[in-house]
C-alpha cells in the first residue's frame, strides 16, 4: 500500500476523466442529422443511435457490486471493442422489440449499424481523455487512450450546439419570411468536422504545454502530469510531484510558459487511519488506478473521513471530490461506508 509519491511521469498513452453523457447525445444528434449513416425508422433509429452513443457508460451498473468492482470495471468491458459492440447491438435489439411492438416498418441490419456507430462514437471521444480504455478486453488489459480534452469541453460542446441549433433558428427566421429553409445536414457536419479537427490541434498544444512545464521543474527528476481545462485548449493543468507534496499550476501552451501561482499540497505522514483505508478493497484498487494519490482526513458523520484523490487531474475550484475515493472509517478501523467519484 503507498501514501507516499508515486514516481511516474504520465505518458501520452494514459489518462483523464470520461467525456460527459451531454457531449456523447450530441455527437449522436449530430450523426444523425449529417446524414452519415442509412437512416431507420426515423425517430426511432435517432433514439437507438443516441442511445447507443451513451451505453458503454452503462458500467454504473458495477456500482451495485461495491465501490472495489466499480473502479476495477471503470472503462473495461463496456469500454473494449467487443463489449462496446454487444452493447450498441442490444440498444439496436431493443429498439427493434418496441417496432415490432408499435407495429412500425423497420429493417434490423439498419438499426444494427446505428447501434454499433453510436456505440463506436463512444469510444472514440473516451480514447481523448479518460483513465485510458481497456479496447483489447478481455484478451488485453492495457488501457489505451491520450489526455487532450476534460470530461466536460466546453469547446466541444460550443461547436456542437451552435453547428445543430444555428440551421434551426435560421429556418424559424425563413419559415417567417417565407424564404429558402436550410440544410440542418451541413451544421451537423461542420460541427462534427470540428470536433474532429480540435484533435490534432489539441495535440500540439498539449506538446507545446509540456515543454513549458518541463522548463518550470523544481527539481530535474520531478515527475508531472498535464491535464487539460474544460474552458480553454490552450490553459492546461499541471501537478508535479517532489517527492513530500504536490504543486498544482497552469501552463499556457501558446507561450509554452508556465502562469504565475502554484498550490502546494502537502502529503500527509502514514497514520493507522489512512494505512486501514489503503488496504480495503476499495483503497488497493484505487491506488493501482491514480497515479498521483493524495490522502486527507476529515471528521465524518460517524467517524473519520479519509479521501483519496488523483491530483492528476485537479482543477482549481473544483471542490475536492473530482476522480476520489472517500471511506468514513470507525476508532475500531471498520469501514462506515465507501464511495467514488469519477
């Protein structure tokens, strides 16, 4: 069990939070409204390929074993490549049931499309951020993956609702004046063109902010991890490690420097309290999954709090609960209750 630093720089094959379920809808509707794929049993196939967009989520349901399965799950099965598949088919079964139920025409190897776009759609955004995916599961568990956007974007979500709500409103103003209507499929591609396109250009400021936090190292040897803001693709977090605490910054990626003010978190020395919550199930294995973990203590409601957080990934203002574990934990060393929040 270790309290102490965690010596790993983050490698670009690696890690973040999930992409939010609002982004994932959209990028269905999107789809959908681009005319990218055959279209089915109209409102029908839209809800089957948005809901298909969201279901490798459907790994909440793990919550239900326990705080331990949950994060031992997190992006693994519903996240791989056969899992995500088996699952974008069962939204495509499912939509095909209540059809056949509302007597509605449909054809199945349509639906079954949808269903796999979507849930590949899914997958696609989650490899930009995340803890990183376990695609080659269950032959492989290697986490696949690079950290270019937060789960949240507010980018992302920008082009998104401008590239499918501009066409509305432009044909509310046309149907008033009796003009031209136009094409809604030309926002939605625009607008997935440029969720595509902030790819690559995420990419290079991500390499140019970590030349600017190699430059701002303490200490040589320090290890340090980057982590994108959700409200601007040039601002990224940076947390270093030196060896009794973490030091949190902002780096701007355009000017390859390092921004003014640092937070300083120290790491706590091992206590019975923090070494019991370590070594419960829960503890073990969210400390195989951070990569920079930080222990605090606080009083609980019935007894002492102990919070687990990855300062890999924190944001200032956030409030301490983004990607931790929280154990309320007894004078007898029983566990209260457990719960994470990713």
């Amino acid at each position: 069990m270790r309290i102490g630093p965690v010596y790993r720089k983050q490698r670009l094959l690696g890690y973040d939070s999930r992409v939010d379920a609002f982004t994932h809808s959209l990028v269905g509707i999107a789809l959908w409204r681009a005319r990218l794929m055959p279209r089915e049993a109209g409102f029908w196939g839209a809800m089957t390929l948005v809901a298909a967009a969201n279901v490798p989520d459907a790994e909440g349901l793990f919550r239900l074993g326990g705080s331990a399965v949950y994060i031992r799950q997190y992006h693994g099965a519903t996240h791989s490549l056969p899992g995500a598949a088996a699952l974008g088919l069962a939204v495509a079964v499912l939509a095909a049931v209540g059809l056949q139920r509302a007597r509605l025409p449909f054809r199945f190897p349509r639906l079954a499309a949808l269903g796999l776009i979507g849930a590949a759609s899914h997958l696609l955004l989650d490899l930009c951020q995340g803890y990183g995916e376990r695609l080659l599961w269950p032959l492989s568990g290697a986490r696949y993956g690079i950290s270019l956007m937060a789960s949240l974007d507010v980018a992302n979500l920008a082009v998104l609702l401008l590239g499918l709500s501009i066409p509305l409103l432009l044909n509310a103003v046309n149907d008033e004046i009796h003009a031209r209507r136009v094409d809604p499929r030309m926002g939605a591609l625009l607008a997935l063109a440029a969720v595509i396109a902030l790819v690559p250009a995420r990419y290079l400021l991500r390499t140019r902010a970590d030349y600017g936090a190699a430059a701002a190292l303490v200490q040589e040897e320090q290890s340090y991890s980057l982590h994108p803001s959700p409200f601007a693709p040039w601002r990224w977090y940076m947390v270093q490690d030196t060896g009794i605490s973490y030091l949190s910054g902002e780096v701007d990626a355009i000017g390859q420097r390092a921004l003014p003010g640092v937070r300083r978190f120290r790491k706590p020395l091992p206590n019975n309290v923090l070494l019991a919550v370590g070594d419960t199930e829960a503890g073990r294995a969210f400390l195989d999954l951070a990569v920079y973990p930080l222990f605090t203590l606080e009083q609980g409601g019935k007894g002492m709090l102990v919070r687990i957080r990855d300062m890999q990934f924190f944001i200032p203002g956030a409030g301490p609960r983004p990607y931790s574990l929280e154990v309320e934990i007894n004078s007898e060393l029983k566990v209260l209750r457990e719960s994470v929040e990713f």
